[in-house]
C-alpha cells in the first residue's frame, strides 16, 4: 500500500476526538483523565488542552482560540 492510499483511508486524530467529545459520556471520561493528570503531575498545558478541546467540541470554537 503506498502513501497516498494510507492517507485517502485514515482519518484526522484531531477530528475524531472532537467527534467524540460531542457525546457526553466520552467527555465525561476526558476531563476525569485530564484531571487526573493534573493531580498526578501539575501539568496545567495537558489540562486546559483538555478543556480546550470539549469547549472547540461543543461549539465554542472561538473562545476554544482564546
């Protein structure tokens, strides 16, 4: 299989993730996994990356640039 072949069949990680957060479980499941991290290491990039995505996810794209 060549390249151009491999990319016409796979998808977007970025698109399927805001996909997937479009359902509430499924965020419910990141948030908790973000903050987890959090707790775990301080990391507030991964975090308000996180947030980011479920507010781009549910139709805030704009303040999700902010």
């Amino acid at each position: 299989m060549n390249t151009e072949t491999i990319l016409e069949q796979t998808t977007s990680f970025r698109d399927d993730l805001l996909k997937d957060l479009t359902d509430t479980e499924f965020t419910m499941y990141y948030l908790e996994a973000a903050l987890a991290d959090y707790k775990e290491d301080g990391n507030t990039d991964s975090l308000w990356l996180a947030l980011r995505d479920v507010v781009e996810a549910q139709g805030g794209k704009m303040i999700a640039k902010l």
